[in-house]
C-alpha cells in the first residue's frame, strides 16, 4: 500500500513537471526592461450587484479601511477590469511577436504568508501567487481590453492585485514576453461568508486529521510484514 501512495505521488511529480514544459520559464526580472506599458483601473460591484464603483485602495491588507467593504463571491460580487496599452503599440521582450493576453489574479502579500500554496517564485508561471486566470484573449488592434469577472466560488478570504501577463511565440515555444501589476498601486479584498457547507468543512477537517494516521499505519504494517 505505502508503495502504491509513493507510486502516486512519483506520478503526480513527473506530470506537475512535464505540464510546465511548453512554457519558457521567463522571470518578472527578465521582463523588467518592458515594463510598465499598461493602465489598469479595476471596478467593484461593492454595494449592489450591478453597480461598479472604482477600486483605488493601494493597501495589501484586507483588514484597510479602502478595502472595505469586502467582496463576496456568495453575493455574485462582480470586478471590472480594464487594461489599456498606454502607448501606440506593445514593446515585448527581444521584441518577439505578441500573440495573446493572459489576466491573471494574485495574492497580495499578507494573504501568502505562512501558506507556502501560495508561495510567490520569480519565474512567472510557477508563481503560485497568482493562482486565478481571470481571461486569456488573443491580442487585439486597439490595446484596450475590459474584462468582466464573477468572483470564483473558491476565492478565499484574502487581498488582491491582478497582472496582464503578453504570450509570444518563441521559436517553437510560448513565452511571457511582457508584463505588467498593478501590486502596491490597486488591491480589492474578499471575503468568505458561506461558501463552504459546514458539513464539508467538518468533513474536510476530520479527513485532514484522520488520513496521515492511515499513511503511517500502512507504512508500518508495510515495514513490519516485509520482515517476516
Ligand atoms: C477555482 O475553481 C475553478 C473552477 O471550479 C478551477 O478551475 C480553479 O483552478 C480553482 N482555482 C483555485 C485557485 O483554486
Ligand atoms: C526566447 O528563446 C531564447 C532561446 O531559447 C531565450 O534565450 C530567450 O530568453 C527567450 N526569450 C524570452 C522572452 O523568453
Ligand atoms: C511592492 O513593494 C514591495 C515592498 O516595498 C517591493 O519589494 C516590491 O518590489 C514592489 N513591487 C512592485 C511591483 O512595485
């Protein structure tokens, strides 16, 4: 059995490390040089559902007064966001050519703490801050692109910035090529009201506590037996 669990895992390794192959691994540094070529301006439907009202908080924790009050996917709470190329044409890294856009959510800074699933890597798509994709859309002529995006039923209780990420190809491979935050300029924060049954929660939690005791037991009975 315990061998079966090492099995598993193995598996998931290799397919976790074969599914980041077709993408270069680009860091946020490499694009440094053609940063900066983006507006943002991010839209909240904060006090009824189809009214967006400007998000301007440029405070990472969900605890800041301009973070209040929190969006809720429960109340189907809506984020408009609109990115504008700020010049007349999009300068991309060794200027290859850019063929779509990718917006993507992350975690502010104070919402990764102590959670290494969350934990921010300087090649971008390991960065496990920016777990959501909000949109991929293929480049378009006029530069402008408005999202509009429901809070997924898993957003959790934390802060927020959102990146657009420019894919070009590469040879035979897709790289980011340019990119662009607005992290320490615009956050919105949410929150959780009743997203998860507490059924589920409770089971959930007994799962947690309960299943590292099956793994050492099959363990043991594995180590124990194989003697014999
Ligand atoms: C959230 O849920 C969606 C769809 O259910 C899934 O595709 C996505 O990976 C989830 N994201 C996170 C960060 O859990
Ligand atoms: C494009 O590919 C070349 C060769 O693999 C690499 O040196 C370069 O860094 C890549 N450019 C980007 C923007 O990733
Ligand atoms: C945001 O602020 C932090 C702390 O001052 C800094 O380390 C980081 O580089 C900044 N990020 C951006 C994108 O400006």
């Amino acid at each position: 059995m315990a061998r079966w669990c090492l099995f598993a895992l193995l598996v998931c390794l290799v397919y976790s490390v074969a599914a980041y192959e077709d993408l270069q691994p680009t860091t946020y540094a490499q694009l440094a040089p053609v940063k900066g070529q983006w507006n943002i301006t991010v839209e909240a439907t904060r006090e009824s559902p189809d009214a967006f009202m400007p998000v301007t908080c440029d405070q990472a924790a969900v605890q800041a007064p301009c973070n209040q009050p929190l969006l809720t996917a429960d109340r189907a709470d809506k984020l408009k966001l609109t990115y504008t190329l700020a010049g007349s044409g999009l300068k991309t890294l060794d200027d290859l050519a850019p063929k779509g856009v990718r917006f993507v959510a992350c975690y502010a800074t104070p919402s990764t703490a102590d959670r290494p699933w969350r934990k921010a890597n300087p090649v971008m798509d390991k960065d496990k801050s920016c777990p959501f994709i909000i949109k991929d859309v293929p480049i378009n002529a006029n530069g402008t692109y408005t999202v509009t995006w429901l809070l997924p039923k898993n957003t959790t209780k934390a802060a927020w910035y959102t990146q657009v990420r420019v894919q070009c190809q590469n040879g035979s491979l897709t790289s980011y090529c340019q990119f662009d935050t607005t992290q320490n300029q615009t956050y919105w924060a949410t929150n959780i009201i009743n997203s998860t049954p507490v059924g589920l929660k409770v089971a959930t939690a007994i799962c947690s506590a309960v299943g590292p005791l099956f793994l050492i037991a099959f363990f043991l009975r594995d180590y124990l037996t194989k003697g014999k």
